[in-house]
C-alpha cells in the first residue's frame, strides 16, 4: 500500500516557498508552506439568532451581538467554528437592550440600538460603528483576518481600525509608559518585571481594553482574548490602529461614549466593579522584605504609636514561612503567630501575609502532599508535572484554573485566618519561575472545563489565583470583606483584589510613573492600586520618600515597600524634620478616609473610576490629551504630585469651574495653568467650589475611637454642586442588604445667602449624633442661619481660616446661611 502523503505537507518545496518560509516569523517550521494572512471576503449570508446577526463569506463567520444600548460585541470564526463562549473577565453577558433593528441597504447591513449603529460592508465585510447621528465613531481599516498557527493549532486573529489624525488612546492597565498611548506598540503577558524600565512592556498585568478619544468623542474596545494581545496605536502606520491576539478567538466588544467616563462606567458592567473593602485597607500600610522577627515587627508597630504615625496594617513577606512553604510559620521568628496577631490587633494593626503560587516539592509538605494526591499541580503536554524554582527551590504549581483547584486553595488559608490574618498578598502570580521566567507554552490548564496550554492560560492564571484566595478568605472570615492584593491580573481581576505595581525602583521618574500607572489602572477598570511607595529597589532620599508619601496620600491603596538589601524604610527613617512632614501627610490620609471610603462606593455601586486624570474631567479640551500630572481622587479633589527634585513649586493645569486651595482656602478660578508654591511640606491640592467633604478627626488607626461627631468641610459656591457622603459599618457585607447611608449633598450660594440641603438614604444607624459643618469661603460676613426653618444659636464669627462652624443635627434638611 503507498504510504499516505502527510496532509498539509507541499509535495514540491521549490526555492521561493523556502524563502517566504524563512521570512515567516509565525511559522519557523521550515518545510511547511507558509500560511497566508487571510482577510474575511464579500459576505454572502446572513442569518439571526436572538440579540445576535451571524455574517459569513462563505467560509469565516462574524457574529455582531447587542449587549445593550451602548455595547456591542464582534466575534470572528475563522472557518465558522465558534468556539465556546466562557470568559473569566465578563462572568455573565447580560443582554440588556429590548430594542434593536437590523435593516439591509445596497451597499451594507446595519444593525442599530437607540445610541449606535453597526454597519457591515457587503463588498469587504468592514464592520464600522456610528453614533445616531450618522458619525462614524470607529472603523474598520481593512476587513479581520487570520492567519492558521502551525505548531499549537488555531490562529493568529487580527483586527485593524483606522487611527483618525487627532485620536488619542489610553487604558491597557500599568503600562509604564507615557499617559496618552499613541504611537506606541504594546503587548499584554504577564511578567515579573524586578526593577522595570520607563517605556518596559509588557509588565505585571494584562487587561486589553482601551479609550479612544477623537475630536472629544470618547469609545472603548475590549479585546476579551486571554492570549498574548497586541495592540499598536499608530506606531506601525500613522493612519492605523491593530490588535491581535496569539490565539483563541477575535472578540471584542465596542463601547460607547461620548464622554470617557461613560466608557468606563460600561466596561466595569461588563466586567464588574471592586466591592467594598473594609475601610481599614484605606489607611496607611507598612511593609518590608521582610519584618522579622517578632521583637521587630512589636519595634515596628510600637514606633508608629510612640511617634504618632497613623497606620493600619503591617506586612510579612515570605521569611514568616517556614522555608517558604505558604501556609506554615517559621517558628524561629514567630514561636507564638495568634498571640502576636493579637498583641498587633489590639493595638490596631491588622497583619497580611503574602503567599507565592509555588509549592515546594516535599513529600513531608501536607500543602504539597494534598495537591499531589488530588493531581491539583499543572501539567507539561506528555504529563509531566510542570516545575519551577521559585523562592523555596523546586516546586510545582496549582491549576487555579481549575475550580475544584481554587476551592481547595480556599480552604488553606483556614488556619492563617484563625491565628488571625487579616489580609492576603498574592505575589509572583504571572506566574513567575527563576530562569525561564515563566511556564513554558505546552503546559496544560483546565480553564474551568475550557481547556488550554499556557498560552491561553497564562494571562488569566494570577487572576485566577487572587480569586482563590478572595473566594476562600470570604467563606472562611464569615461575612467579614477579605482584603487581598495581587501582582498579576487580567481584565476583571478588580471583583477580588486591589492591585500594586510591582517592582518600582526608588527614583524620580519611577514616582512619576507610578502616578502615571495608577491613573491608568484606574481608568482601565482597576481602581484600588498603588506602588511601592519610596521605591522597591534602591535607596531614596529623604525628599524623594517625603514626596512619594504625598503621592500615597492621594492613591488608592497606600503602602509603603522595600527590598531587603535596601536600607530601613519607615516614616521617621529620614530624621525628625521629614518625618513631620511625613505625618502631617498621613494625617491627611486618615482626615480624608470617609471621604475616600465614599469614592470608593461610588465606584462599586455606579462604576466611576477612582482616579481621574485631567483628560477625563475635560476631554473636550485638546490641550489636555497629553496631561498626565494632574488628577482628581473622587470627583472632588484635584491633586498635582510633585515629581521632582528640590522643586518647591509646580506649574499645574486647573480644569474649569471654581476651585479652593486646600491649604489656604484662597478662591481660584480654573481652566488655565498656573504656578503653586509645593515647599516639600506642602503639595498642590485643590477642591472644587460647591464640595462638601467628610472628615475624621485624625486617629491613629481606623475605629480607634468613635466618632463623636462628624466633621464635613462645606466650600461655598456660586452654582449648585452636588456630592455624596457614604457609611456603613466598614467591614461586613451588609450593605449589600441596604445597611448602609448614601447621604446627598446639595450647595448653592448667591453672593448674599447659601444653601446647603441633605437627603439620606439606606438603612444604616450611626452613632453620632451632630456634624461640625467648616463652611468655607463664605463671600460674605453671616448674620443669620436658619436650620430646618428653625434660627440657628450660636456663634457665626469667621475662625482663623476665615471659616464659620456650625453644629447642626445629623438629619438635617436644609442650612440657610445669610448676609
Ligand atoms: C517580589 C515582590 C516583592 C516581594 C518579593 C519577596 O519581588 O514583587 O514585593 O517583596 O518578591 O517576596
């Protein structure tokens, strides 16, 4: 019998087949003709399923899907073979639109909801999205196309828009590059980046989601593909935009502006927003590698007392363990951990530990053990367990992606939660692995029943692994918020756990791309992250430090981090002077927590960022698209870090609208630059006329007494401002039974009177009874004050910041202030 041809093989290989073999980057294997990239042609069908139109050209199919008003997503099938729908980063494609049409012209079909409209050419099959009015707000360049992988199966999927001459791009996570992304190229794998470079990609984290802006237009893509994606803003060619993925399907999702902070608040219903997290994770934290032993980390904690330094959480990173196995204590170093823990929490420390992936191969190991007697450790493609050094020598590695995996995980930490843990840190979950950096390609994942080598895993595996963690911690804490951190993610990773930036070095500019990475963070769906703060690896100056606690302030998540070769780093490390410029700024921290507590419910409930650079408050404003400095915590408060040396000024953008130095209390209008005096004990901060922000009296740690009144810094205004005070219990998930208080505030002032009105909701009982109202920047000298219809007694002189106090009711209604 004549032996079969090997199929796909060319029978002939002449010399140019040999030659494009050669240039072919995708496919090395020479001997193979090369594949082509193959372009979606006419469409010649078309069909309907539900919400979703199902396109071919008789050979690849595009599905377009309603999601809702404002989103729509497109798959490509090369060959028509959908694969099947499962994402870790959309847990659930809500369609949430009752009203769409699908109409047929000469040249094209369009399928439209009340906001947008999708065209699809007849003749090229470009896919195109229009505003109602006709503008077309993203296009196709050239029709997607695909390109077969030889050596894993599947394909290379392509989609290239045109880049319009003034687009501007922003999101993609921590990108330590410039804020506005165009012109450059970037890729998405996760990667232990120790001691990263400006400009370095990919870093820690992979979320393939970004903002266009165009003339003042805002929309979003979502590439939801875990493979290696790529994305390239005008780098290649001045008039395209590409992304592509090494695999798994082209899908992504279209969504609609106009304003940059709709396309946000759409991606997170997509995604999922942060919840909650109890409001001690908002103050201050204190971390090294590592604090050990005891008597240290007692030193540690008594220092912030002794000095007065406010702070809520100290961190062990990996010498708690016993030769770094997760999950055991080095006894050496912590005879007694529940007595310590206990010792710290009275005293108003919550302690986190940080636990790495790797899992030392040690049959005596019970971790170990366990997760080889169940097969939870990933596998190579002949069934080989996959192994790695990591910190504590050979290991292998759980299949978090693997459900049964991550219950297991979960149930680990029961004994870290009884000693009394309160927080866990998730590190080195790219995952990384000494010298290879990574796994290699071929090794196998569960993928929740989806399988898939770790090309198709690797980007979601940290994602997966904090979900563990977070999943477990909350069954095991009963009801309280566990708080988790993690170093890797993917796009949705903010459902369980804040996020820092890795690796930062201690300089100048890596202060400036840290404020830079987290304002992206923030708009690219991750809004509880910070850096290091003073810088992971080297040594700052006092100053440098000085400032990047000023920064902390105004971060999401504030935590202070060191290598273990550098020297000690705490707030009082840099002698006397700077260590009370240091504290006044923690104090400002803690002074501003209801505040940043309500920022943060603000975004779980309604999805609005944390942060909010310049060119999201005013995307109008072409000056502004390449701002990256300037930005709002909340939609309040407008800060502009200083971010170099010996500065003791900075020149500043204010956008428009009527502001007040937080410091002087002194009126400026906005929507112009201008010079500010920034002595290293100051930094720019302003506040929105209009705004009344909550305010503890300073504590040393989070409920260290109970508020016996509440403080709210009421700033006058000339039009009407609304803001939003939030409380609840600060740990347990109650609010998610209406426990809580959304309190409104309405201020509006005419030069001779103002008026301030609340309106409450929710079900929550604080114990307070009465609020301090600082109003501020009266225009007038106040003779009377009418609270509730009723005269308001007492004394209306201005104080030394030219500021009235009232003592009114908590329930109050309505404050009339006049001339
Ligand atoms: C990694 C982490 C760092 C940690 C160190 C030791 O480098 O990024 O934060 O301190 O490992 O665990």
């Amino acid at each position: 019998m004549k032996e079969q041809e090997p199929k796909g093989l060319p029978i002939e290989i002449t010399a140019e087949d040999l030659e494009q073999d050669i240039q072919h980057v995708n496919n090395p294997i020479v001997g193979l003709k090369p594949i082509e990239k193959k372009y979606l042609g006419k469409v010649t069908e078309v069909r309907q399923e539900n919400n979703r139109y199902i396109f071919s050209d008789g050979d690849a199919s595009v599905e377009i899907r309603v999601v809702s008003d404002e989103i729509i997503k497109v798959r490509m099938a090369p060959h028509s073979v959908f694969l099947e729908e499962f994402s870790y980063a959309v847990p659930k494609l809500d369609q949430r639109v009752a009203v769409f049409t699908f109409t047929e012209e000469d040249d094209k079909y369009a399928v439209s909801t009340n906001t947008v409209t999708c065209f699809i050419n007849k003749e090229d099959f470009r896919i195109s999205f229009a505003d109602n009015e006709s503008n077309i707000i993203n296009e196709d360049f050239q029709a997607m196309h695909y390109e077969e992988n030889v050596q894993f199966g599947g394909y290379y999927v392509y989609c290239t828009k045109t880049c319009f001459p003034e687009e501007s791009f922003y999101g993609l996570g921590d990108k330590p590059t410039d804020f506005n992304l165009r012109g450059k190229r970037l890729q998405n794998w996760n990667s232990d980046t120790y001691s990263f470079a400006k400009h370095q990609d990919p870093l820690y984290r992979s979320i393939p989601f970004y903002i266009s802006l165009n003339k003042g237009v805002a929309h979003g893509i979502f590439m939801d593909n875990t493979f290696k994606t790529h994305f390239d803003f005008a780098q290649e060619d001045n008039g395209k935009t590409s992304f592509w993925a090494d695999g798994g399907e082209l899908q992504y999702y279209y969504i609609h502006g106009p304003h940059m902070m709709d396309v946000v608040k759409r991606y997170h219903t997509l995604t999922g927003t942060h919840k909650l997290p109890p409001i001690w994770a908002l103050g201050y934290h204190q971390c090294r590698w590592s604090y050990y032993p005891e008597s240290k980390l007692k030193d540690l904690a008594d220092n912030f007392r002794k000095r007065k330094i406010p702070c809520d959480a100290l961190y062990l990173d990996i010498d708690y363990m016993d030769g770094y196995r997760c999950f055991t204590w080095n006894k050496k170093y912590f005879p007694n951990p529940k007595k310590m823990i206990k010792e710290l929490s009275d005293d108003g420390f919550k302690t986190v530990v940080i636990i790495d992936p790797g899992i030392k191969v040690d049959n005596n190991y019970w971790v170990f053990k366990e997760g080889k007697e169940n097969k939870y450790f990933c596998r190579r493609s002949d069934d080989y367990f996959m192994e790695g050094h990591v910190w504590p020598g050979r290991c292998q590695f759980p299949d978090f992606t693997n459900p049964e995996v991550r219950q297991w995980w979960g149930t680990l930490f029961k004994e870290l939660v009884e000693v009394g843990v309160a927080g866990v840190w998730n590190d080195m979950n790219e995952p990384a692995v000494f010298g290879s950096g990574t796994f290699p390609d071929d090794v196998r994942h569960q993928y929740d029943g989806h399988r898939g080598s770790h090309r198709k895993a690797h980007n979601v595996y940290g994602m997966q692994m904090v979900r563990a963690t977070y999943d477990g911690l909350k069954l095991l804490q009963k009801n309280k918020r566990p708080f988790t951190i993690t170093r890797a993610g993917y796009a949705g990773v903010q459902r369980y756990s804040s996020v820092w930036t890795g690796d930062n070095v201690a300089t100048w500019e890596h202060l400036k791309i840290g404020s830079i990475q987290m304002q992206r963070l923030s708009v690219s769906g991750i809004p509880f992250a910070g850096t290091d703060i003073g810088g992971f690896s080297g040594e700052p100056s006092g100053e440098l430090f000085t400032r990047w606690i000023q920064l902390g302030v105004f971060s999401p998540f504030m935590r202070a981090h060191s290598a273990g070769d550098t020297a000690e780093r705490e707030p009082w490390s840099f002698g006397p002077e700077l260590e009370d410029i240091n504290r006044k700024f923690i104090e400002l921290r803690y002074k501003l927590l209801p505040y940043i507590y309500s920022t943060f419910w603000e975004h779980h409930r309604y999805g609005f960022p944390i942060l909010r650079p310049v060119v999201m408050i005013e995307q109008h404003n072409p000056t502004n698209h390449y701002r990256e400095d300037e930005f709002t915590f909340g939609d309040k408060i407008l800060v502009c870090p200083v971010l170099e040396e010996g500065a003791t000024s900075r020149r500043l953008y204010l956008p428009e609208g009527q502001w007040f130095d937080y410091w002087t209390h002194e009126t400026i209008t906005g929507g112009k630059e201008l010079d500010v005096l920034a002595p290293l004990d100051s930094m720019p901060i302003f506040v929105k006329a209009g705004s009344v922000i909550p305010e503890f009296p300073v504590m040393q740690h989070v409920n260290e007494f109970e508020v016996e009144e509440m403080i709210f810094q009421v700033y006058y205004s000339d039009y009407e401002v609304n803001s939003f005070y939030f409380e609840d219990h600060g740990d347990t998930f109650a609010y998610e039974q209406d426990i809580y208080l959304e309190k409104k505030f309405v201020v509006n002032g005419d030069k001779k009177s103002m008026l301030i009105k609340q309106s409450i909701e929710g079900l929550f009982t604080p114990r307070y009874e009465t609020y301090d109202l600082k109003i501020i920047g009266l225009p007038f000298k106040p003779s009377k004050v009418v609270v509730d219809g009723k005269d308001y007694i007492g004394d209306l002189a201005f104080d030394d910041l030219k500021r009235v106090r009232l003592k009114v009711n908590k329930n109050f209604r309505q404050v009339q202030i006049f001339k």
